[in-house]
C-alpha cells in the first residue's frame, strides 16, 4: 500500500498478490547444504526495500557460499519498508509426488500468481464503457 497517495474515497492505493494455488515452501531441512544456501525457499512471501545490488533471492554466488545470505540475510538487517520503493519477493514452485499413472509422461503442473491493482479506481471503470453495437453474439442462434 502507498498511504501517500490516496483514491476519491479516501484509501490508501496499492497492489495485491493473488496465488494461483497454494504453493509448498522448500522441504529440506534448513540445516542441509541446500536449505544454507536457497534460504529464501523458506517463506513464500518476502518484502525488502528496494537496494540495486539486491538482484537475486539466494544471493549473488549461492553455489559458493556457505549459506546465509540474500533474502536470509537482507531481511535480517530489519530496514524499514514504510515510504520507501520496496520489493515484494515472491517464491512459488510445485511439489510433485509421484505416481504410477505420471509414467511414461508426467502430467503438467501449473502454478503462478496475479498481481492486482487495489484502490486505485473510485469505483468499477468498466461502468463507462460504451455499448457495443452488434448484437449477434446476443442471440444463441446468431441471427439479429
């Protein structure tokens, strides 16, 4: 939400994440080399304020370092997020678990996510919209 900047009916405008299904965080343990280094997998959803030399959620060389840092690390650092450009860091992925009926052609999995404006309309801004002139697609047999 950004409350410096407000719709005709007072409230503060923003943007809404909205998940195309739930999605599972990382399933190894966070003590295992790969939960050191994807700490980031932990948690769906991550917010920093905006800093340029912050491009990637494991850190810039996650196969070589021990683990710790990016989000992990960022998000430690408790910076403050209020009137600030921020970045919302969003994790998703499937789990798939096997079954006899995936061999030979594993079925496809979808996941994925929409990002809504919120607020940012007084009210529906389809209500203006003009009416259309055909009326072909009115009718079931297509005839006007």
């Amino acid at each position: 939400m950004n409350e410096s900047s407000h719709n005709g009916l007072g409230q503060p405008v923003g943007y809404k994440l909205v998940p195309t299904m739930s999605t599972p965080t990382m399933l190894a343990s966070p003590e295992s080399s790969v939960g050191k280094r994807a700490g980031f997998a932990r948690h769906n959803l991550w917010v920093t304020p905006y800093a340029p030399d912050e491009r990637r959620a494991a850190g810039e060389f996650p196969n070589q370092h021990a683990g710790g840092d990016g989000l992990p690390a960022w998000t430690a650092a408790d910076r403050p997020l209020e009137d600030t450009d921020v970045v919302l860091w969003y994790t998703f992925g499937v789990t798939h678990f096997v079954r006899p009926e995936d061999w030979p052609v594993m079925p496809v999995e979808y996941t994925g996510f929409t990002l809504m404006p919120f607020g940012f309309f007084d009210r529906n801004p389809a209500l203006d919209v003009a009416p259309t002139s055909s009326t072909g697609s009115c009718h079931a047999d297509g005839a006007s």
